[in-house]
C-alpha cells in the first residue's frame, strides 16, 4: 500500500511542476494558452526518444527536453503572442490538436498508437536512485523542490511583478515603458522548458509513452488545477496540484467505484469541485475572499 | 526652443472619418499647454499619435527635433514622453507601491534578475518622496482595487511622474473630481512645471485649464482652430462657433 501512496506523490509532483509552470504563463502573465501539454508532450518524447534510440540518461534528457520544450515554445510565442484572449486560446488548441495528429502519425519518430516502450527508469549519480517506489518518489521531490524555488524566486522578482501588470492592463504596462512582448514571450519559454522537465521526468518514470499524453483531458486537468488553486497563486497551486492528483483523481477508487466507471466518477468530482469554486470561491479555493 | 514638441501635418482616419486631420500645432519646453476641443474633437486621438498607441496615416511628430516614426510606445516613453488616460489605468491586483516601482526603473525587469542582489532604495525613496508630496503615505499599501477614484487619480498621476519623462500628457486630470482634490492637482502641476516639465493637459473644465495654461490650442473635428494665450483663445470666434454652434446664432437672434 505505501508503494501505490509513494508512487500517487510522485506523479503528483510531475504535475505539481507542470502545473506550476502553466501557472508562470497563465496565471501570471495571463497567456490564456490552451496548448500548454504541448510541451510537456514535447518534453515526455524527446527524452523517450533520446533515451530510447541515442543513450542519453536521465539527467541530460532534463536539460535536453528544457531545451528543445523552450526552443519551440520561442517560435511559437513569435507567431501566436501578438494575439490575444479568445484568439491565442483558439490558435494555442489548434496547435495541441496538430501535435496530437503529429505524434499519432509520425511512426518513424513517435511509433505512433503503439507508444515508446523501455525507456529508461530514472535514475542519478548511478544506481542510488535506482529501484523502488521511494528512491524514485526521492529524486522526484528533490527535482521538483529545485525547479518549485526557481519558479518562487521568479514569483517574487520584480518580473513576476511585471508580468501581473501585464495581466491586468497590457496598455498601462506600456505607458511606462515596459517591453511586454519580451516579457511575454520570456514567460512562456520558460514555462515550456519547465513544462519540458517535467514531461521527461514522466517519460522516465513512466517508461512508456504514448500520444495520449498530447489528449483534450490533459489540458483541462491543467486548467482545473490552475483555476482550483488560484491564478497567479503559488502555493495555492502546489496545494492545487495535489489535491487533484494525489486525492481526487483516486477518490473514487477510494470509495470502490467499479474499474469501468472510474473515469467518468473523477470527471464527475472535478466538474463538482470546479462549479462549487465558480461559486464561492471564484479566485481560487486557496485565495483569501474578497471583502 | 519653441519645437520641442512639434505636430506636423499629422492625419488620421477611422473607418472613412478623419479624426485627425492636418494637425500643425507646437508645445514650447517648460510650459503648460491645454488641448481644449468639444467632445469627439480628436484630442485622445492626438495623444494616442503622440505616445505612438496608435500609428498615424500620415504626417510627423517631433520630439526634440527627432521624429517619433516608426518608434514602438515604450520607446517614447525611454525618450520622455509619458501620460495618463480619460479612463485611469491602474493595475488593480497590485498594491499602490507597487504601481509605482513599475514605473520607477527598468533595472530588474529581466527575468534571470532574480538571482542578483536587489536594490531597491532609490526607487522606494522617490516612492516615499512623491506620495507625501500628494499627501496619500497612508495608501502605499492599500491595493489599487480599494481606492477611490480621486485616489486612484492622484496615485495615475503618481506613476506617470515617476517615469522620469520631460513632457507629460495629461488627459483630463481634473475630470470628476471634489474642489480639494482639484487644488492639490493644481498645485502639483505647478510644481512639476517649476521643477522644468512640460505638460500638454486636455481638460474640459475650462476655469482650471485657463487658469493652470500658459497657451491653449484649439482643435475640433480632428482640425487646428487656434493657438495662443487663454485670453485671447477664449475669444477666438472659431472656437466659440464649435463649442456653441448653433446656439450663438440663436443668442445672437435673440438680443436683436
């Protein structure tokens, strides 16, 4: 049993990261991106495929996949960032529709449906991490404590400062001069190679991959842990993140659904938790009320 | 220098209506110009061409005798052209310091700046410096969401000075606002033209306007009616026409 609880923490963790870096360019810079699982898809294949066909281990595929996520996420950012709430949501969910295809069909790269099998399990410094459910769930935290601080440290810098005046009124932002297109664009690089991170660290552990990972499901999982725990929030979505993943999304299992209906169960609990916060807590269930 | 900032010929069209149309006036260094204009005349046009919010269909802007062609907002800003707006524009999410260190300097605006030791003294001292000028210390730590509106005036007109910028364009400072309020805003325009600004001010409230300007210029339906000092602009009969239209020919019928 601790192992299943071991194992829930870590694939919390991933999505506390991914979670997080999509709170960098949604909740903070107000990037209304709803092709953010891109990245992490992008992050998840490149290290499967650099580990699979190229030997790269797990500790260059991090920095591979931050690279390769943030490479993609600066031309995307030159074509689509110039658009703005309705237009950029549309424009961002065409883009993760189109990877979905790509990954699907692009049998030579991805191998299609049938996925990427025998990916390496994570492992750092040689074996020491290698093994069960705890050394695994270990490694996991000390990467997603490093990369939380990180994105703390950018939270609290007076860019985080810049890119909450970005969200709330582009135009007074550059009525004292600030270059909010650089801004932008640095916002959602920098939540792609995080987002690229952590699809590696998903990739490793769990050593398959498949196109699903690019799924509609995805996205709104992510919207839903942004929205739950407060746009621009940082804790809020740490907390966010693991409620969701590590509580509900088991909840009914928990309280034996059959397998058949555990699906729909948990779309069931995530729709109630997102309408109950609609209502009384609009800011986010983590945020203080507003007078 | 009487070109400081200098409109040339400038037009613009929305849509087949010219909302500016050959627009020629000049704004003199360290002096307070009013733009007056009946409403829908094109003065918000006028300082949306000038700080490059919106790009002209033709003519130029000179700034110091450099053109401001093909010059993105925020490098008008850099070189030092600021404003306020008809609807302030605050960011509501943030506190009233922080308002304002946005505007104080560009010095940690990068994001890999959140590894370098932070000094922020200077900016929290002309901070500290402005807000008791305006009398508003007890704010700095109220977020901009719960102030009033006069506040939220002042601490617009706060950041727009902490830019740094020579020239400001002030759109309608004095709109809805109590008479106590309106003197403190009179005083600090003073001060900033003794300090060496330059302030264009579009203002419907003609006494304070007449009062604070050392020259007016009259615009209406986007084209130049008049320059000059307020007493004789005043009695500019192109501008009483726009302002009263029809209504001077009926006093005038009147009296007969």
């Amino acid at each position: 049993m601790i192992e299943y609880f071991f194992s829930l923490a870590t694939i919390a963790l991933i999505w506390t990261i991914v979670a997080q870096s999509y709170n960098l360019s949604f909740g903070l810079a107000g990037l209304f991106n709803l092709g953010h699982v891109i990245f992490f898809g992008i992050g998840a294949y490149a290290a499967a495929i650099l580990n699979t066909r190229f030997g790269f281990n797990f500790l260059e595929n991090l920095g591979l996949a931050a690279l390769i996520s943030g490479t993609v996420a600066s031309g995307f950012g030159i074509l689509t960032l110039r658009l703005r709430g309705h237009y950029l949501a549309i424009a961002t969910l065409g883009a993760a529709m189109i990877a979905q295809v790509v990954a699907l069909n692009w049998l030579e790269l991805t191998r299609g449906p049938l996925g990427i099998r025998g990916i390496d399990e994570p492992q750092i410094f040689g074996e020491i991490f290698v093994g069960d459910t705890l050394p695994h769930f270990l490694l996991y935290f000390g990467i997603a404590a490093t990369l939380l601080f990180f994105l703390w440290k950018l939270f609290q810098s007076p860019w985080g400062r810049l890119l909450r005046a970005i969200r709330d009124d582009e135009l007074a932002a550059i009525a004292v001069g600030k270059n909010i297109f650089a801004a932008k664009l640095w916002a959602l690089v920098l939540s792609a190679a995080l987002a690229g991170v952590a699809g590696a660290m998903y990739a490793h552990y769990r050593v398959f991959l498949d196109p699903s990972i690019f799924a509609l499901s995805e996205i709104i999982l992510l919207i839903l842990i942004v929205v739950i725990g407060g746009r621009g929030n940082f804790w809020g979505n740490v907390a966010s993140a693991f409620l969701i993943v590590g509580v509900l999304s088991e909840l009914p299992r928990f309280l034996n659904f059959p397998e058949t209906l555990l699906g729909a169960a948990r779309n069931i609990v995530y729709a109630g938790l997102l309408i109950a916060t609609m209502f009384w807590r609009p800011r986010g269930i983590f945020c203080r009320r507003k007078k | 220098m009487s070109d400081f900032l200098k409109i040339s010929r400038l037009r613009k069209k929305f849509d087949g209506v010219h909302a500016v149309e050959n627009l020629n006036f000049e704004v003199r260094k360290n002096s307070i110009t009013g733009l007056i204009g009946p409403n829908g005349a094109g003065k918000t046009t006028v300082f949306n061409l000038i700080t490059r919010f919106l790009k002209s269909d033709s003519g130029e802007i000179f700034f110091r005798g450099e053109t401001l062609k093909n010059l993105p907002p925020r490098k008008i800003v850099d070189l030092g052209i600021a404003r306020t707006f008809q609807q302030i524009r605050l960011w509501k999410n943030l506190t009233v310091r922080e308002n304002l260190l946005l505007a104080c300097s560009k010095k940690y605006d990068r994001w890999w700046d959140c590894f370098r030791r932070r000094n922020e003294a200077d900016a929290e001292r002309k901070i500290d410096e402005i807000l008791e000028k305006f009398g508003i210390t007890n704010l700095k730590k109220m977020h901009a969401s719960d102030l009033s509106y006069g506040q939220s005036k002042l601490v617009e007109l706060a950041r727009t000075i902490l830019t740094d910028a020579e020239i400001l364009l002030l759109d309608e400072p004095a709109a809805g606002i109590n008479p106590t309020l309106l003197k403190t805003i009179e005083k600090i325009i003073f001060d900033l033209k003794k300090s060496g600004k330059t302030l264009l001010v579009i203002e419907h409230n003609m006494p304070f306007l007449m009062k604070i300007s050392d020259e007016i210029v009259a615009i209406d339906g986007g084209k130049f009616l008049c320059q000059g000092a307020p007493a004789v602009v005043q009695k500019n009969p192109k501008l009483l026409a726009a302002y009263l239209g029809d209504a001077r020919e009926i006093l005038k019928s009147e009296k007969c």
